[in-house]
C-alpha cells in the first residue's frame, strides 16, 4: 500500500517535474550554504586569535552576510517554488472533482451525502496540498540537513556531536506524541466551526419559521452551547500547543547546555578550538528546527496519504449512467414519441422493483396523464425518461431510439423535466428562466414567463426580472417557485416536456390556464404525472400505474365509469373536495 501512495504522489507531481525538479535543486543549495557559513564561521574567529584589524574583520563579516542573504533568498525560491505546486495540484484536483461530481448519477450524491462529497472536495484536497506541498518540501529539507550537517559535525568532533543530537529522539517522540493531538484537537475545533456556521446558515434560512413559533430562546440556546463547545475545543488545543512548545526548547537548551558544558571541557585540553565550537553550536541550532518539525511533517504526510487515497478514489468512480460507446440519434428526430417495453427499474438496496414491466406508447403531440396512489413509481417514470436513473437497455425508447444508446446530452436536450421542488438558483429571476437555454432573449424569456403565467407576477416585482430570487429561491412563493422552473422548461425546444407534480403548489384556475396554453404547442408531447385528477380529466389519455404495473390506460369519461383504482382515486378526490365546501 505504501509504494501505491508514493506512486500516486509521483503521479501528482510528474506535470510539475521541472518547478519541483528546480525546487530540489534550490534546497540543495540552501543546505550547502547552510553548511558552509558555519565553518567559515569557524576558520574566521580561529584566524583572528592570532590578532585582526578592523578592514579585515569587516571584510570577514561582509563574506557572511553575502552568504547569508544569498540563501536566505534561494530559500524563499525554494519555499514558492514547492508551495506553488501544493498550490497548483490544489486549484487542479478540485477542478477535476467538481467535473467528476457532474458526471455522477443523482442517486449516487443523494446516498454517498453532499457533506461527504463537499469534505473530499475541501478539506482532503487541502491535506493533499499540504502533502505535496509542507510535507515534501520538510521531509527533503530534513534529509538535506542532516546528510549536510552531520557530516561536517563529525568532522568537527565526534563525540560532542553524538551528546549534542542524544536528546534529538526525545523532541521527535515528543512532536510525534503532542502532534498527533493536535492535529485531532484542531479537526475538532474545525468541526465545531462547521457547526456553528451550520447552525447560523439554518436560522438565516429559517428565520420566518423562527419568529413564527417563538423559538429565538431555544435557537439562542442551542447557539450558546454549540458556541461553548467550540470555545472548549479551543483552549483544548491552545494548551497542548503552550505545553509542546515550551518542551521543545527546554530540549533544545538542554543539549546546547551539554555541548558548552562537554564542549568547554575540549577548550582546555586544547583538542578543540574556539572557533569548532562556535561552528558546533551553529549546527546544533540549525538541526533543531527540522528535528521539530519532522514530527509534524510525519503526521501530514499520513493524513495527506488517507486523503490523497480518499481523492482518488472519488476521481476513479465510473458513473453508472454514462454516454455509450457507439452513440445513436433517433431517426425522427424532435417528434417526442415515447415507448416503453417492459420497463423495469429497481433502486439499490430495494427487495423489489419500483417499476414492474410498464409498457405504452405515447404518439408525438399527445397530452398525456400519469396518475396513481402515493409511492406507486410516477415519479421513477419521470426521472427514467431523462436517465436520471439506470434504464435497462431495450425498454425505453424516445421517437423510436433506445434512451441508453442515446448521449446523454442529446437525450435531455430532447425531455424537458420539471420537478415538483424545481431547484432555483441565487440568481436573478431571468438567469433563473434561461438556465437550460442559456442566451436565450429577453423576449425569449418573457413568453415563456407568460406561459407559465408568471409574467403578472414579475411585473409586481422592483426589479422585474432581475429580481434576485436568493437562496433556493426562497424569495418566492412556493408557486412562484414552481411557475419559474416551468417556465424555465418551456424555454426550451424540447419536444418532450415531463411536469412531475410541477403544477402542485398552483391553483386549479391556474394550472388550468397553464395546461391550455401548452395544449397550444401541439409540437410538443406532454407528459404530465401529477395527484390532481381534475387537471388529468382535461388530457388525451391517461395512464393509472399501481405499486409500479399499468392497470389501467384511457380517457377520464372512460376510466371513472369502470371500476378500478382510477375510480377509487377520482371518488376520493370527489369526496375531499366536498369536505372543503362544507368547511
């Protein structure tokens, strides 16, 4: 599994070979440097024992500091170079995952959850960054410094370098232990930031509700506790960030205080100068950072491994519903004839089928009614004919084309849906309308608007169509909502229009007034499934599904006079509106 991770990294890596190629190059020089100032160090205070003057003490610091600015500046190139991939690998793989997430079916995103997607999509592409760009850059650093230093200490004096890195272990087992605290102490205090956010997002959205039933004290409530618990995660991870600190330059003092002690012990024996000494100590400082570090580096490479794994493993999914390899178009193209021959379709994880062997044709034109009791698979139907769901291949076929051999772009180009929750935009109303017809004209766009009978509407508006309709459209009025989305499916030229339930939250006056200007476009095949019998008796034909199976199919004066569950329904609709009289 290892080599698996170090081989996905490469892969991430390869399109930037040259920047980190030249990143690798930088640091190498960082550390030769940071070699070399120390022993130059070394032999100037060894020279000026034997005495100095001022120009050549000058001079000597002058050196220093030229080596010092130069890599401190190949440093910072190192550290944009390495980051800007981090950076670049970021803006790429979350590109590709919001593609990826396009092609996936609904069915997928509804059952992995929105939550689980939008994680993969931020915070494990932000440790992949950190991965390819904190984790990569330190580890090579620290692999730099040491196979830099620890020679040039070794020939300085063996044995004060050994006791000087003795307590190295100890502050690396010490990062190991308080990072890995840290690192879960930090996600929980994210997590309780998510939280909050979570809980002020749901209030804003649901501040009518909020006021309607007074509940301002237990929304404070609930806002106060979450507000603690976060502020307790909080000072959770500031105190194990003031402990670990404070421990690692005790660490660190202790083994400076041991090399002077063991250190000045060699002064006066002679077999050490002062000038090895000073450069010994320069070493040791310079290890301490890296050493430090590598502990943390260490946790965000694991963590950056998992959600590199996590990463992947959304970007290799195949959706299940996906374009085929030979694509066909219909050959009469824009009719809308619609035939099902033995359709089924079963849901995963379902013990049976939501659709058991529909068959029916719908000529081109025609205005057709899909009824039946809650839950009998209308709306599978509907969302079958856009291949929202997987439709097996020979069942399902539009102007005598089989819907799976068909692009998916060509298929719904060709079937106009319309929800009964139609999802708006924080738009403006008019973006809003054209959404599937994207330069559509402002004319364009107001037909329709008028044959949704929305136009009235707008013109109530300040702003008209540029009205803002805000999140969800939570603006508007359920109506108004469902109005927009079907006008939004009438801009457009499909021959096929699907109302899933699209004229629910519509008066019957309206919805009337709607079916008959749609009846108008007789180029259109109109499918309409709604629990609104009244608005059914009005179409050609109709067709009564029970618990996924035709059982019924044809016109209202003819199905109410024969016993079956159209019947029932039409019978019980009666009676319900005979009770609203009487109230």
């Amino acid at each position: 599994m290892a080599a698996f991770r170090l081989d996905l990294i490469g892969r991430y890596l390869r399109p930037h070979r040259r920047t980190v190629l030249l990143g690798a190059v930088a640091l190498v020089i960082v550390n030769v440097l940071s070699v070399t100032i120390p022993l130059e160090v070394r032999r100037i205070i060894d020279e000026l024992q034997d005495g100095f003057a001022v120009g050549d003490v000058l001079r000597q610091a002058g050196w220093i500091v030229l080596l010092a600015s130069v890599m401190g500046a190949v440093r910072l190139i190192s550290r944009q170079l390495v980051f800007g991939v981090g950076r670049q690998v970021e803006v790429e793989l979350r590109q590709k995952l919001f593609d990826q997430m396009l092609l996936q079916e609904p069915g997928w995103v509804q059952t992995t959850g929105s939550g689980e997607v939008i994680s993969r999509a931020t915070s494990d592409v932000e440790n992949v960054r950190r991965l390819l760009g904190f984790a990569v850059l330190s580890l090579t650093n620290t692999a730099l410094a040491y196979a830099f230093t620890l020679p040039a200490m070794l020939a300085i004096d063996p044995g004060l370098t050994v006791a000087a890195i003795a307590l190295y272990p100890l502050m690396l087992g010490s990062v190991r232990l308080f990072g890995g605290r840290m690192m879960r102490q930090q996600r929980r205090q994210q997590e309780e930031l998510a939280g909050l956010s979570d809980l002020i997002q749901e209030d804003l959205s649901g501040i009518a509700a909020i006021k309607i039933y007074g509940q301002e004290p237990q929304e404070q409530a609930a806002f106060q506790e979450r507000n603690r618990h976060y502020r307790d995660a909080a000072i959770r991870l500031a105190r194990t960030r003031s402990t670990l600190f404070p421990l690692l330059e005790g660490i660190s003092s202790i083994s400076l205080l041991l090399l002077l002690a063991l250190g000045s012990g060699q002064l006066e024996k002679g077999t050490l100068s002062i000038g090895g000494l000073v450069a010994l100590i320069l070493y040791v400082e310079r290890l301490v950072f890296p050493t430090a570090l590598l502990g943390f580096t260490l946790n965000t490479f694991q963590t950056g491994q998992v959600s590199l794994e996590r990463v992947e493993e959304l970007l290799t999914r195949r959706p299940r519903i996906q374009n085929p390899a030979d694509p066909q178009t219909p050959t009469q193209p824009g009719q809308g004839r619609i035939e099902a021959r033995n359709l089924h379709i079963r849901y995963d994880g379902s013990e049976r089928d939501t659709l058991c062997g529909l068959s029916f044709v719908i000529e081109p034109g025609e205005l057709v009614a899909v009824v039946g009791p809650v839950g009998c698979g209308k709306t599978t139907l509907a969302r079958a004919l856009g291949r929202m769901v997987e439709v097996g291949s020979g069942e399902l076929y539009l102007d005598r084309c089989d819907v799976t051999a068909m692009r998916l772009d060509d298929l719904r180009r060709r079937i106009a849906l319309v929800p009964q929750e139609g999802y708006l935009f924080t738009s403006s109303l008019a973006d809003n309308l054209r959404y599937g017809e994207p330069d559509a004209s402002i004319e364009a766009v107001e037909a329709a608007a008028e044959q949704a009978r929305l136009l009235d509407d707008v013109k109530g508006f300040p702003d008209g169509f540029e009205t803002l309709v805000g999140e969800r459209g939570i603006t508007l009025s359920g109506g108004q909502r469902q109005r927009t989305a079907l006008g939004r499916a009438l801009l457009m030229t499909a021959p096929v229009l699907v109302l899933d339930d699209a004229l629910a939250s519509v008066d019957n006056n309206t919805a009337a007034a709607i079916l008959a200007s749609i009846r108008q476009q007789r180029q259109r095949t109109i499918l309409m499934i709604s629990h609104q019998l009244s608005a059914a008796a009005a179409c050609d034909r109709i067709l009564v599904i029970e618990e996924g199976r035709l059982v019924q199919q044809g016109h209202h004066s003819e199905l109410v006079e024969r016993e079956g569950t159209y019947r029932r329904l039409w019978e019980r609709e009666q009676a319900a509106e005979r009770l609203e009289a009487v109230a």
